[in-house]
C-alpha cells in the first residue's frame, strides 16, 4: 500500500485499507510515498504536512484489524522470514538486475540497466564492509524492526546515551536486548546513539 500521495484523505485509505482486508492475506506493507531527486515527480507540489499525519492513523488503523507492527512499513500475522534475515544481517544472494546480495562482509551490486545486465550477468561491483560498518547497520536495521539492538555491541558512549533513552521511555531493555517503542522514531535514535 502507498501513502501520502496527493489528495490521500483518511476516508480513500480506509477504503484501501477495507478493500486490502476483504483478499486472503496475513500481510500488509505500507510505504508513504517519497519524491525522489532526479524523477519526473520531482518537479510535482510536495504532499502537505497534514498528509503525513496521516501516517500513524494508517499505522493504528491496520493494526485495529489484528495485524501487528514489526518493522517500519510492515504488518502482518506473521514476521517475513526474508526481511527478518536483512535485519538479522543474514547472508542473502540477490538474482536480477540491481538485486543486492551479501556474504559475510561483502555486498555484491550486479549492473541495475536490464539490457546491460543481460549481456553481462556476472559483471558485479563488490563492497567491502568494515565490522565497524556491520555494527552501525546492526543498530539502525535493529532499531527499525522487532529484533533490536543487543547491548552488547554499543560503545561506552553508545551505552551511556541508550540509558538517557531507557529513561525516557524511548526505548526498552529486554534479555539485553534494546528495542524501539516507536519505529517512526527509528532513523533519530539510532542517529542520536551514534553521533
């Protein structure tokens, strides 16, 4: 489900949200639009702020109907097995073009232009990750889903600014394990424990 376009109303997407309801699912996701530099919409009126308040209406309003929060944009009666393995840090193959894979600390990018990616399927750019970049993705995948952050991998400086957290109420501490009570938050407290 997309979001945030111009002219959502509450009304349009509840009745999106009802017409995704009557199907034979166990799973939504929904992504709020975004403008991206460089497309055709870049030039298009920017949705106005009372369309991103929308967001946590749709939020609620999914979960109303029995299908709980475990990522940012993803709702469902279950978790997804293949997205939990990227917040994980699993090792996953990515098959097409512009399909990323990973194997430990390495990131695979084939060629994204189809016709080029036909010609040459096995021309793929690597990027080598540091453990230190495995750990800031550890933290930011962490706190955007239900499998968090293990305390055991913040610096000191890290731990210090989570217990600031931990009393405010921003984010909890289970098994040593920090999870995120607000993922619309996710991006600002894993900046603010990091910075």
């Amino acid at each position: 489900m997309i979001y945030a376009t111009l002219g959502d109303t509450k009304e349009l997407l509840s009745h999106d949200i009802q017409t995704a309801l009557s199907l034979p699912i166990n799973h939504i996701s929904a992504y709020a639009l975004m403008i991206e530099e460089g497309t055709a919409f870049e030039n298009r009126p920017q949705m106005s702020s009372e369309q991103l308040s929308l967001t946590k209406w749709i939020f609620k309003e999914i979960q109303k109907h029995g299908f709980s929060q475990y990522e940012i944009s993803n709702f469902g009666s279950y978790q997804s097995l293949h997205n939990l393995g990227y917040w994980q840090y699993k090792d996953y193959i990515g098959a097409g073009a512009g399909a990323v894979g990973k194997l430990g600390l390495t990131r695979f990018y084939p060629l994204t232009d189809i016709e080029a990616y036909i010609s040459d399927p096995l021309s793929i750019r690597q990027e080598i990750l540091t453990r230190e970049d495995k750990r800031l993705e550890q933290i930011f995948l962490g706190l955007r889903s239900v499998v968090g952050v293990d305390q055991d991998i913040l610096n000191a400086q890290e731990r210090q600014k989570a217990e600031i957290l931990l009393n405010e109420n921003k984010i909890v501490l289970k098994n040593n394990i920090l999870y995120n009570t607000d993922y619309l938050l996710a991006d600002e407290i894993a900046l603010f424990l990091t910075s």
